[in-house]
C-alpha cells in the first residue's frame, strides 16, 4: 500500500487523458456548431436585410403607381366631362329635331289619311250632274264620275268573261 499513492501518481494523468480526448472532441464540435449557428445568423440577418429592402422598394412602386392611376383617372374625368358639356348642347339640338320631325310626320300621316277617306267618300257617292244626265243610274253605272276597267287576264280576255 506504500507504492498506492505512486502507482495513483503515475497512473492518474493515464485516466485522465481519456476523458480530455473527449472534451477536446466535445469543445471541437460546440465551436463548430457555434460557428455554424454564427453563419446561419449571418445569412438569415442579410436575407432579412435584402428582404425589408426588396419590400421597402415594393411599396415605393406601389405609392407611385396609385398616384400615376389617380392622375390618369382625374384626367378622364375631366375628359369626360368636358366632352359631355360640349356634346350635350348638340345631342340636345338632335333630340329636338326628331322631335319636330315625329310631329311633323304624324299630321303628315293625319292628313294623308284624311285625304284617303275623302277619295274612298267621293269614290262610292255618285256625282249630281253625272247622275242626272245618265238619268240616275246610280254608283258605278255609266254615268258614274270614276270608271274602273275590270282586270285583264294575261290572255288577253278580260276577268270574268264567258270562253268562246
């Protein structure tokens, strides 16, 4: 038991290498797996920064296409309604020309009508003189005012005629 300690002595740094090896390897792999975590933080943070740039660029376009669409649209409008000033005076002007005409139209329809009933009145009411001096053989006798001829056939014989 003299030579315990001395063999503990000799031995000791033996049991001690072992568990160094190990915490070497162990320490190795936490400073790789740190420098991994840094490098994953890295490029996280610059995609982050490309990211926010890229949206912040995003919304700047959109701002400027939102106020070139109100612009444009203004100007429509106004298009618009300087056109529809300057066309309704005409289109106005228009309406109230066919106005006319459809009234224009309807007496000129009035009084054609009026005048075919006057021809179909003195069509079937014999004529005074004409009567009389035919010695009042009435309508469509020979003595009346209109003589109408019967039609002809396209043989040359007239509608109703006896065949020979």
């Amino acid at each position: 038991m003299k030579y315990l300690p001395l063999l503990c002595f000799l031995l000791g740094p033996l049991a001690f290498a072992a568990p160094n090896k190990e915490i070497l390897e162990l320490s190795r792999d936490v400073a790789n797996l740190q420098d991994q975590v840094r490098t994953i933080q890295r490029t996280l943070d610059e995609n982050l920064s490309q990211l926010k740039l890229q949206t912040q660029q995003t919304l700047e376009a959109i701002n400027k296409n939102n106020t070139a669409i109100a612009v444009m649209q203004g100007g429509i409008t106004d298009r618009l309604n300087a056109q529809g000033s300057t066309l309704a005076a005409p289109v106005a002007g228009v309406n109230a020309k066919l106005d006319q005409m459809s009234g224009d139209f309807q007496a000129l329809r009035s009084s054609v009508d009026d005048l075919t009933t006057r021809m179909n009145k003195l069509q079937d009411e014999p004529d005074e003189s004409d009567a009389e001096s035919a010695g009042g053989s009435g309508a469509g006798g020979r003595g009346s005012r209109f003589r109408f001829h019967r039609p002809v056939h396209p043989s040359g014989r007239h509608a109703g005629a006896p065949v020979v």
